[in-house]
C-alpha cells in the first residue's frame, strides 16, 4: 500500500466499484441507474441524442498535471459541449474506464467527483459503464441527449446573410497547456485552470436552438479549423472579424511572456469547448454568445477579417 493510500491492485474489482460508484450523479432522465447490465434513461421526445469521445493519460493529459477530478470533469464536459452543440439538453453518460494497477484508488474516487462536478449541475446522471485495467488511463465517455421536441441543430444549416456568434472561452485552454509546458503555472492560474478542467457554456446550447440558431458545432480543435468545418457543411463563407478584446485581454500576458502572438491561441487553440453557431440576422442571441463575423456566400472557407488566415490551424489528432 502507498503513502497515497490503496492502489486499484491493492482491492478487487466490486471494492473499487463500491468507492467511486457513490460519488456518481443518478440523474433527472434516469429510471434504472448502475449496478444491472444496462441503465434505462427516459427518452421522451422519441429520439436521443448520442456522442462519445475518450481521453488518453500522456495524449489527452498528465497526471503530473491533472488530479482525478480534473480529469473528471474535463472528460465530462467535452462531451456534454458535443451534445449542446446540436442543440440538446444532455441527460447521461456511460464511462468506460482502464486503469493501471498502481494508480492510487484515491485518484479514481476523485476521477468521479469531476464527473459529478460537471454532471450534477445540469441534472446529467453518470448511469454506468465499464471497468478494466491497461497500462495507463483510458477514460472513454458515451454522452446523451433529449431534444426536447426540437429539430437537431446541424453543422450544414448556416446561411448567407447569417450572422457568427461565439458562447465561451477561446484561446484559454491553449495558453494554459502552454504554461503547463513550461513549468510556469503560476503566471496565469485561471489560463491553467482552462486547460485542466475548462468551464463550457453546456445549457447555451439548448438557448440557441430555441433563439433559431441555423448551424452550431463545439469549437473543439481550434476555432479557425472548426469554422472551416461549419463553413464547408454549410457550403459558405465564415468571416471571423471580432478582435476578442475581453479574451486578449487575458492572454496577452502570457503571450507577451512567450514571446508569442495571442492570435495563433485565439484562432488555433484547441479544447476551449465553447459554441459557434450561426443566426438569423433579426434573431435575438442568447445569454453568453457574441457576434464573432458573419456568413456570406462564395468558396467555403474561413476568412480572418476578409482575408485567408496563414497562422497555425488549430489540433489534429494525427498531426496534419
């Protein structure tokens, strides 16, 4: 046994079960929750919203960086922005879990206090899932969701005429990975925390669909490749004209520090998780999103105030 306490190979597979199974949310969609060999979750609009992504120790985080609940929470929360981003009001998740033998049983119950931190707020209930070992830390999440009645909010809908608007962070979580890098956490901890476990506008997603919002996707990868992901589905031109003076505001300090410029955080940071979504022009936006450009027609693409953009392009998991 560790300093830390008991290891995941210290108990048996129904204990570690037994620690962290508790501190889950159950849930408001919830009927059957975890302990048979599948939940039932209500679906009442006939139709469910479904999403999954997995986070990958030494890929997707650090556990010199990143306690359990960090993880937790980030891992949480970047599929709960998926669900947003058509519009959804999400309802549950499955986590499939792998952990090595030595990680302490501590770091696994503090693994779902994160998921209950982002979870539990919005009525998400964490309603099973999977548990196996491996040689580092797999967490792969399945995410749901209940339209409500509503038409999901795709990519492909946005329209010339249209105006862009933005709902949360952008460029944080870069510059946090990138003082995380260089040992310099302390400069910025509000950019760190960004990064560790970053806050996403999960219910703005459900405010945009019913504002009228013609397209949405959560910005993911950085928002310059996103919008180009949105542009090219919706056969149209994005416009990036804002100057994001509040979050440049943020980031210029650390940029200054690195020496670098705050557009390639602004523009290509990835895992900021907040929403693009295109609007009517005479549409009221909803509480968190702001105008970032407009929607015109010609060749898809992404223009950075009318011209091509020839800084980085944002996250690809395969290094293109």
């Amino acid at each position: 046994m560790s300093s830390q306490g008991p290891r995941v190979a210290d108990i048996d597979e129904e204990e570690l079960l037994a620690r962290f199974v508790p501190l889950l949310p159950t849930g408001s969609a919830t009927i059957v929750g975890p302990g048979d060999d599948t939940a039932v979750v209500a679906a009442p609009d006939g139709r469910f919203v479904v999403t999954t992504d997995v986070l990958v120790e030494d890929r997707h985080f650090r556990r010199s960086w990143s306690t359990g609940r960090d993880v937790g929470r980030r891992a949480a929360v970047q599929n709960l922005a998926d669900v947003a981003a058509t519009g959804a009001r999400p309802t549950s998740l499955v986590v499939a879990l792998a952990v090595p033998g030595d990680l302490p049983v501590a770091w696994v119950e503090g693994l779902a206090r994160g998921f209950a931190d982002a979870c539990r707020p919005l009525g998400v209930g964490v309603v099973g899932g999977d548990l196996s070992g491996g040689p580092v830390v797999v967490v792969a999440v399945t995410a749901h969701g209940d339209l409500e009645g509503r038409a999901p909010v795709l990519r492909s809908g946005a329209r010339p005429g249209d105006v862009l608007a933005h709902a949360g962070a952008r460029g944080w979580s870069a510059a946090g990975l990138a003082l995380l890098e260089a040992g310099a956490r302390d400069v910025a901890p509000a950019l760190v925390d960004a990064y560790l476990a970053p806050t996403v506008p999960v219910e703005a997603g459900a405010l945009a669909a019913l504002a009228g919002a013609t397209a949405m996707l959560d910005v993911s990868d950085g928002l310059v490749r996103d919008a180009g992901r949105l542009a090219r589905a919706s056969g149209v031109v994005l416009d990036l004209t804002s100057t994001f003076d509040e979050d440049r505001a943020v980031l210029d300090p650390a940029a200054r520090r690195f020496g670098v410029d705050a557009d390639a955080w602004l523009l290509a940071g990835g895992e900021d998780h907040g929403l693009l979504a295109t609007f009517p022009q005479a549409a009221q936006l909803p509480p968190g999103f702001r105008v970032v450009g407009s929607v015109r027609a010609g060749e898809p693409g992404v223009l950075v105030h009318g011209r091509s953009w020839d800084g980085p392009r944002g996250w690809d998991h395969f290094g293109r």
